[in-house]
C-alpha cells in the first residue's frame, strides 16, 4: 500500500527542495552551465595531471610558435606551453571568483541582516556607507583598493570581495524586511525566542535562495574582476599563470602570434558565461512563484 501511494505521489508530494532540483533539471541552459563549469572545475583539480608541460619552463627554440602536435594552443614569448599555462591559470580564475564571493557573503550578509532586522538609525548608517560605496562604479573600486593593498592575487581577492560586499548588503537587507513581517516570524516573536534565534533560524534559511543565486552571479563578475586586475598588473604575478596576466602579455603579440590571446580569452569567456547560465537557472528553479 505504501508502495503504491510513493507510485502514485504527484509533483506536490515532492519536498521544495526536490521541485527545485527538477526544475533545474529542465533547464537545458542552466545544465550545460553546469556541465562547463564542473569541467573548469575538474580542470583545476586535476592540472599538475592534465597539463602536458610545466607551465613556467621556457624554451628558446620555441618561441611565439603556432599550434602543432606538440604544443597544441601554441607557445607565448618565453617558449611556455600555452596550453599548460591555460590549464593552470583556471586555479587563479576560479579561485579569485569562489574567494572573493565568500568575502562579499561573510560580509554582506551579516551587515544587511542586521540593518534590515533593526532598522532605525543603524540601519540609516549602515545603507548610507553602502550607497557610498556603490556610488562607485564596482571595478574601479576593486582596483583602487588593490591598487592600495599591493599587487598579489590574496589582495586582488580581497579588494574584489570588499567591492561586491554592498551588492548584499542591499540585497540580504532587503530580503529581511520582506520576511520579518511574515506570520512565522511574528510567532517566533510572540512565543518570546531571542533576536538572535530568530534571525539565525527563521529569517537566514528564507533568505538563502536569492542569495545563492546572487552568488552565482557574483562569481562570473569576480572572475572578469580578476582577469582584470591581472591585465592591469594588480593580480596574478608573472611567471605564474593566470589568464588575465597571460591577455597582458598577449596584446604586444597580437598581430604575428594571435593564439595568446585566443586561448585565455575563450577560456574567460566561456566560464563566465557557464555561470551566468547557472545563475539564470538557478534563478527560475528557486523562484517560489513558479509553476
């Protein structure tokens, strides 16, 4: 009998968790997303594997030379292996974008909940410094603070996760406010829980699923962010690879030896764009007012 309802059980049946999982699913968007972004990820794992050469060795034999059997996305000014450098400089790419995200949450989230649960005058100075910053175009605040902080890729994580931490701020503020008046959160209130209870386990879990999605987001623009700040000098340092550094040295190249740029280039742009799709989808699957 039990068997039989588990057969006959419907769409409705199913727990939030698992509507969203199957409506991520039908997303054929959203899963090739997916399916680029586990292989950048792979890719980073499993580099010192799948790299066929040091990416810091140079050759002086093989300088600028085209793509051949040996070195099949060609070789850059020093004789290295693009391929390789490729290859190693996803560490660089989706390191900066999951670091410098989990800076902007570790920050934001905490700050917006608060000025959205006590509203008041904390929150009057808390939005106030968050419309100041934002009031700065996003990249040319990370770079002035890398820019402060000294040319590293920890600096230019940091200085990219300072830059997203308005985005949600505003953004788990405004969540807050919306939940606090739900009838939930109101009981929680009544029955006499602590504010800290209330917001950490009435309030955080309602709010996680636009702030997932925003992360998402977040993370292909702290990836162009990185590619950036590496192209302006302020990332990645050479020799070590990374695909913004590699665009950097590309440029002078571009008319006899234009796979140094082709390479890093796609590369950037085709985990990017995995992410975006993923956020998309994401975005759809965990929209509670989708049918």
């Amino acid at each position: 009998m039990a068997t039989a309802l588990a057969d006959t059980a419907g769409p409705r049946d199913l727990s939030p968790g698992r509507r969203a999982l199957q409506r991520l699913i039908r997303r054929r968007g959203a899963m090739v997303g997916l399916a680029v972004v586990a292989f950048f990820v792979a890719l980073s794992l499993l580099a010192p594997y799948l790299a066929p050469y040091d990416p810091l060795a140079t050759s002086w034999t093989a300088i600028r030379k085209a793509p051949t059997a040996a070195h099949i996305f060609g070789t850059d000014e020093l004789g290295r292996d693009v391929l390789s450098r490729v290859i190693w400089g996803t560490r660089a790419s989706l390191l900066a974008g999951v670091v410098s995200v989990s800076i902007a949450l570790s920050l934001g989230v905490p700050i917006g909940m608060l000025a959205g649960y006590s509203r008041g005058w904390i929150d009057g100075v808390l939005m106030r410094i968050t419309d100041a910053m934002l009031a700065v175009p996003f990249l040319i605040l990370a770079i002035a603070l890398a820019a402060f902080l000294g040319p590293s890729l920890t600096n230019a994580m940091i200085a990219i996760g300072i830059s997203a931490t308005p985005i949600f701020i505003r953004l788990a503020r405004a969540q807050v406010m919306a939940v606090k008046v739900e009838d939930y959160v109101e009981a929680a209130k009544a029955l006499g829980n602590p504010h800290l209870r209330i917001a950490l386990r009435h309030i955080l879990p309602n709010i996680v699923a636009p702030l997932l999605v925003q992360a998402t987001l977040a993370i292909a623009a702290a990836i162009i962010a990185e590619a950036s700040l590496s192209f302006l000098g302020l990332g990645q340092q050479p020799p070590a690879p990374s695909w913004g550094s590699m665009l950097n040295t590309a440029k002078n190249y571009i008319d006899n030896a234009p796979w140094m740029a082709l390479w890093p280039g796609l590369a950037i742009f085709s985990v990017v764009l995995a992410f975006n799709l993923l956020g998309d989808g994401l975005r759809d699957a965990l929209d509670p007012r989708h049918r």
